[in-house]
C-alpha cells in the first residue's frame, strides 16, 4: 500500500541564491513507487511564494 502524503515546500528552482534541493526531493517523491502524491502546495521560505514554483 502506498504511502500517501502532501508535499508543503518552497521550491527555489531557477531563483539566483535559491536552494533546489527541494525541487529534488519532488522529483524523487513523484517517482517512488511507495508513495502517493495527493497535492503539492508553494509556501514562502527561501523566496517569496509568488516565486516558488
């Protein structure tokens, strides 16, 4: 049975001093094959959330 989660990050992709790795860690949830990715939200950490996708 798969784990079922909800991803809540701020994904810094592509911003100049931004951090990918959580862009990284979506990508590697989205291809395991334990889990199951119910929804993905943008919140403001390292960028503003306008920015974070």
């Amino acid at each position: 049975m798969k784990k079922k989660i909800i991803i809540d990050t701020d994904p810094a992709m592509g911003t100049k001093g931004g951090d990918p790795e959580d862009s990284f860690a979506i990508m590697m949830a989205l291809n395991s094959p334990e889990l199951e990715i119910l929804g993905i939200t943008s919140v403001q950490g390292n960028v503003p959330v306008e920015r974070g996708y």
